[in-house]
C-alpha cells in the first residue's frame, strides 16, 4: 500500500511541476522572432476569431510591415475565463515570491488580489510587480468581469486614451452609457462592442401555443402559456445569460418604486420563466440554436447571437423564422470590453490589439456586413459598434441591421449597480440554489398552478411558490455567507446552499399539493 501511496505522490508532484517546468518553451514560442504574437484568452466562437485574425493581421502589415498571429486560448465561458485567470496569477505569485526565497502563506493567496487589503504587503508586492500568466489581452465577458479583473490588479492600464485621445468623448467613445462604464476611469479596459439583451422566439413554435401573441416583456416569459417550450442557460457558466437575470430583476425594481420589492417581484419572475423552460444549456450560444431549430418557443439572448440568428434563418429560408425582439422597458446597454493584463509578455503588440479593436478599421469588421467595404471576408459579426460615429447615415447600408442603435434603443432604462452589482455572484448562486437544483420539483408546482386555473386561483399554493430564503435587506448578509473566510469554511457555504435547495424543494413540494387541493 505505501509503495502505491508513495508512486500516487511521485506522479502528482510531476503533474505539478509541469507547468512550471515548460515555462522557458512558452515563453520562447510567444516571442518567436519571424512573426509577432498576441495571446488573447476569450469566450469569442470561432468565427470571430477567425475574422479578428484575418482583419487584424492586414492591419498590422500595414502599419507595421510586419506579419502578426493572435494565440487564441478559448478555456470555456466567461466563468471558466475568470476562473482560469484567477488560478494561473495566484500560483505565479506564490511561484514569484518562493524565488525570491519568501515562504508562502495561505494569507497571502487571500490578500495579494484584495482591493480592500491594500496595506497589506503582499498586495503592495503584486501591484508593483510584473507578474503575468503568459497571456497578454482578456477579451469579452461584459464590464462586471473585467472591473473585477481590474480591482484584483490582473488588469493594466492599456493606455489606449493616452495614445488616441480624439477617440474618446460623447461623440465617439463615451465613458459610460445607461449607468454603465463603457471604459474603465484608469484605462484597465475599454468597450469595443454594446451588448443588449432579449427575446429570441421561433415564430412557427410560437404560432402553435393556444395564445399565439409573441413575447414582447421579460414578463411575458413567465405565462404560464409557455410552460416547458422555453431554453435558457446556466448563470453559473455563463456570465451573459446571468448580467441578463440581473437586467430582468432590474426592471422589476424599477417598475416596484422599491428594491425591497423589486427584488422579490424579480427572483419570482425568474422562478417561472425557469419552471417555463424545457432545455438548460450551459452556454448563452446554444440557446439562439435551440430556439433556431424549433426545438424551444423562445430564450433569452444577447443581442449579436439573435441577431445571427436572424440573418442565418433568412439565409436558409428566405425569410426568417426566428425574431429578435429587445423588451419594453427593460433593454439595458452594457460593453463588452477588452484588456491588457499584468505581465503581458508581448505589451506592444497587446497595445496595437486593442487600437485595431477600437479603430474605425476594428469597428466596422464588428458592424458591417460580410462583403461590404471594410466590412469582414466571410461572416457578418452582428455586433453593435462602441464609437457613435458609425451609427451615422452614410453608413447605414453597410451596417448589419439598418437603424438599429443601441444607443438609442437602451435611453429609457438606467442600470443601477448599487441596486444589483455587488450581488451579481449572489445572484448565481440563488439561481443555482432556487431554480437549477430543484428544477424538477419547481416544474411540477408550477405545472400543477396552471393546471389549477393559475396564481389567482390557488394564492396559498403561490404564497408558498413564491418564498425566498432572504428579503434583499438581508443580501448582504447572505452574500457574506457564502465567502470562504476565516469565519466561514468551504463545508459552511455548501452547507447554506444546500439549506437553500432543500428549503426550495420542499416548499414546491407543498406548492403542487395544495395547487392540486385548489387552494
């Protein structure tokens, strides 16, 4: 048994030390001499990539004269991203301090990416560093991740408005939109592309429903009327499909006069529209197919895959199948940013990136359509421009949807982040705790409430469907409890999560019976 124990070890401490081992061949594969390198590590499909490649390499010959390759890492979702992210810095941070002879201490994995333990030395120790991961641009993922970024110091300045200041103001670039920040105050991203979120729906599904009107309101996701025809994706995998959950609780706040009650209108929205779906997919991407291919009524959707969608339904169809609505009063504008992290091995090259990014050039590859001047080779991206410039007349035929603006679109709704921003991963984990883990129970409440006539048929069976385990005055507190910290263990968050999942459980439990009682 120890001879097994101790070859279990031997081959674990190689698996180790791998990473550490081939760090010299990585480093000599980026800077290889005949072609210059930018890493960029996103969650873009591959046919943005493969235009970003195309496009960018054009541009850079021109400047340059010099040939330029992106290595893209694609590890998953926008989670998977930031998990990654966050794992390589701590371990070249302990592998950075132990060369300097420091002997590491878990303290110091808990407060060197600490915004508020800026004191702390190992924090001041990181900030001054160059520490890097041998990847030099984060890309997509929305504001909130890539200000997290920022805050834990994975983010540089890219000093993009230093270089092209006639690039940024009200007129071109604007610093933020809608109560949200299109570019970090001190350049550690920047928006290249807006993002809206709403309703993708199959008009022939949608023809086949009783009550045919199409979905035109987040609210109108939860009728019972599409019980089980709905897609929608996992918060907790993908951070699009959860910043729009977030947008959903939002309106309900505003619409509420009230947090308090907003955010209990909300969560009981996202209920139903959860209980109403019949696929959950663990990628925003796969549910503009689902809907495409008729096998879900509807699903939300961030604005650049509905509208592909679109243009590939009418590609195969002549017209299309399937429309992109955004929803009344609650089409919230958000970025969708890039940025230059620490110790990014090849920073000049990182810097040419992000100018090409947020050029004219870089903005119309995103905007126009394939074919069209400036526009990209192969596949129109249908992605809404950051710089207001190319929203003007001149350019609407190229545009990939005539009029559409989103600048326009997203004035009658202001995001408000100190409503919902600092519980955007509480927000997951409620999600997860409320409407995944027991999406079997919560699927047979609600089944059993519109079989009984509706909510205003059975209140006693909705009271008790609609229970939460905190009131949003309690947010903060229960978000604390789901941070490991020296107060609480890792088996203590599980174990309030779990707490949560079996509360829920039970409670549609005793919705369905007393739906089925008429009560």
């Amino acid at each position: 048994m120890w001879t097994r124990l101790l070859i279990c070890a031997v081959l674990m401490g190689i698996l180790l030390a791998l990473p550490f081992y081939f760090r010299k061949d990585e480093v000599k594969t980026i800077f290889a001499d005949d072609v210059d390198t930018v890493v960029v590590i996103c969650a873009h499909n591959k046919t943005i990539r493969d235009e970003y490649e195309q496009a960018f390499r054009k541009w850079y010959k021109a400047k340059h004269d010099r040939d330029v390759r992106i290595d893209f890492r694609t590890p998953g979702g926008t989670s998977d991203i930031t998990r990654y992210i966050e794992d390589r810095f701590r371990a070249e941070f302990r592998f950075f301090l132990e060369k300097e002879g420091v002997e590491w201490q878990k303290e110091y994995g808990d407060v060197f990416n600490d915004k508020k333990r800026g004191d702390h030395w190992a924090r001041q120790k990181f900030l001054n560093s160059n520490v890097g991961i041998g990847i030099d641009v984060f890309a997509g993922g929305g504001t909130f991740e890539h200000s997290r970024m920022a805050d834990r110091g994975y983010a540089v300045d890219g000093k993009a408005a230093l270089r092209h200041p006639e690039w940024f103001g009200e007129n071109a670039i604007p610093s933020d939109f809608g109560g949200d920040k299109i570019c970090h105050p001190e350049g550690k991203y920047y928006g290249v592309v807006l993002s809206t979120f709403g309703i993708l729906y199959n008009c022939n599904r949608i023809n086949e429903l009783k009550n045919s009107a199409p979905p035109e309101r987040w609210s109108d996701l939860g009728d019972g009327r599409f019980f089980n025809t709905l897609v929608l994706a996992d918060p907790t995998k993908s951070g699009s499909a959860n910043k729009c959950y977030e947008i959903i609780i939002q309106q309900c706040m505003a619409q509420a006069g009230t947090p308090d009650a907003g955010w209990r209108d909300g969560l009981n929205l996202l209920k139903r529209i959860f209980a109403n779906a019949r696929t959950l997919t663990d990628s925003a991407s796969r549910v503009v197919g689902e809907v495409g291919t008729g096998n879900a009524a509807a699903g939300t959707a961030i604005d650049t895959y509905g509208f592909t969608e679109v243009l590939w339904s009418e590609h195969c169809h002549g017209d299309s199948k399937v429309v992109y609505v955004m929803p009344k009063g609650g089409t919230a504008v958000g970025a969708d940013p890039v940025q230059i992290l620490r110790g990014a091995p090849n920073r000049k090259v990182a810097e040419e990136f992000v100018d090409f990014l947020l050029s004219i050039e870089g903005q119309k590859l995103h905007a126009f359509k394939a074919g069209t001047p400036g526009g990209p080779e192969k596949t129109t991206l249908s992605r809404a421009p950051v710089r207001r410039e190319l929203y003007a007349k001149e350019f609407q035929e190229y545009i990939f949807k005539k009029d559409y603006n989103p600048y326009a679109s997203g004035a009658d709704f202001e995001y408000r982040a100190k409503w919902t921003g600092r519980y955007y991963t509480l927000l997951r984990q409620v999600i997860k705790a409320l409407m995944l883990d027991p999406h079997v129970e919560l699927q047979a409440a609600w089944q059993a409430i519109i079989a009984a006539g509706g909510p205003d048929k059975v209140p006693q069976a909705m009271a008790v469907f609609n229970a939460l385990p905190f009131e949003y005055q309690d947010a903060a507190e229960a978000a604390k409890s789901l941070q490991i910290s020296k107060e609480h263990s890792a088996s203590d968050v599980a174990a309030v999560l779990r707490h949560w999942s079996e509360n829920a459980r039970q409670n549609y439990r005793d919705a369905e019976r007393l739906a089925k009682e008429g009560k």
